[in-house]
C-alpha cells in the first residue's frame, strides 16, 4: 500500500470523523437540517456515488485492459438508491418483502419489478465472480485499491448494520448526545458518505495502476 493511499485513508476518515463531531454537536434542528432526506450531507453522498460511477464507465477509454463499466453501472444504481429513485416509479419500495406480498401492489407491476431483481442479482453474480477472487487477492497484497473498495465495503455494511440496530444503540448515543435517535440518524448519514470517498480514492489509484489486468474494479 502506498503512502499516497495511506494519506488519502487518513484524509477521509479525518472529514468523516470532523462531520461526525461537528454535526453532532450543532443544535438538533440544525443537525437534522444537514441529514434528513435529500438533505445536504445525503446529496453529498449521492454526487459522490455519480462522479465514481462516471469515472469507472470513462476510465477504459484511457487506460485499456481495465473493466470497470459493469463497476460503474453498480455504482450508479447506488446513487439512485440513495435517492430513493426505485419507489418513485412504484406502488412501494421494491426492497422489502411486504411488496411482492401485497395485494395493494398489481399483479403487472410485481412481475416486471421480479424480473428486474432477478436480472440485478445474475448481475451481481457475474460481477462477484469476475471481481472477488482479484479482490481478495489485492487486499492480501495490501495494493491501493483493493484496500480502499475494502474500506467501502466495510463503511457500507457498518452504515446498514447501524440502521438495523439503531434502537440498540441509543444507551451509546446518549452518553454524548441528548437525543439519541437523532444522533444515530447524523452518524449514519456521515459514514455513508465516506463510501464514494473511498470508491473515488480506488477509481484514482486504479487510474494510475501500471499493472491494469490486476485491476479488481
């Protein structure tokens, strides 16, 4: 790993962990005001995931041998997922079980929105098994890029995890924080900012990786 990707790590987890503090030290209404939907801190986010999608359909125009466009068509629905893009167009979110199960959903829409899925996960399979074995390889070798979709993945399923188990962690919060709730609304909207960051931070050392074919994005 090189010092150049070292110093772009600390740089991110030092603006994620400045927003972290600051955000929730500021008065809750203000706090909330960066961090609600479609709010400043989220669409942050979203430009980023855009940029780092932009940049992995562009990159094999500049350098040949790298595959990044099915890298960059993923990320891209990241974004839209962000915004919530994939229920405007639908009764309900797609993403929970109560959708395919409801009989509010009609019956056209559950099968077009199936096949979609299903052609999403054959994607998602395919990209996994093109990418990981090259994956787990570059972060054994601790090269650059592997290291920082690593650091991606990992902020990625923090942020989720820490939607999941929100209301288990209000007793933390609340040593430092007088509303709880609200506070683990700000640290989850913050971590998921460092996400792009770090894919942005791959995409750049992967543009200037001489050795492209053991590229894993």
């Amino acid at each position: 790993m090189s010092r150049e990707c070292i110093q772009g790590i600390r740089i991110v987890l030092t603006v994620t962990m400045f927003l972290l503090v600051t955000i929730n030290m500021l008065p809750v209404e203000l706090a909330v005001s960066l961090v609600v939907e479609h709010g400043p801190i989220e669409m942050l986010t979203v430009i980023g995931y855009f940029i780092a999608a932009f940049g992995l359909v562009v990159l094999p125009f500049f350098r040949p041998g790298v595959r990044t466009v099915l890298g960059g068509f993923l990320v891209l629905l990241l974004g839209l997922r962000e915004l919530d893009f994939h229920s405007k167009f639908t009764t309900m979110g797609i993403f929970k079980s109560r959708y395919y199960l409801s009989p509010d959903v009609p019956l056209p829409e559950k099968g077009i929105v199936s096949l979609l899925m299903i052609l999403l996960v054959i994607v998602l399979v395919y990209f996994s098994r093109t990418h990981f074995p090259g994956f787990l390889d570059g972060l054994k070798k601790k090269e650059s890029v592997a290291v920082n979709v690593g650091l991606a993945l990992l902020f990625a399923i923090g942020s989720k995890g820490m939607d999941s188990i929100s209301a288990s962690l209000h007793w933390i919060a609340a040593l430092y924080h007088e509303n709880p709730a609200r506070s683990m609304q700000i640290n989850e909207e913050v971590i998921e900012l460092a996400i792009p960051l770090f894919l942005l931070c791959a995409i750049y050392h992967l543009a200037g990786k001489r050795n492209v074919e053991k590229s894993i994005s």
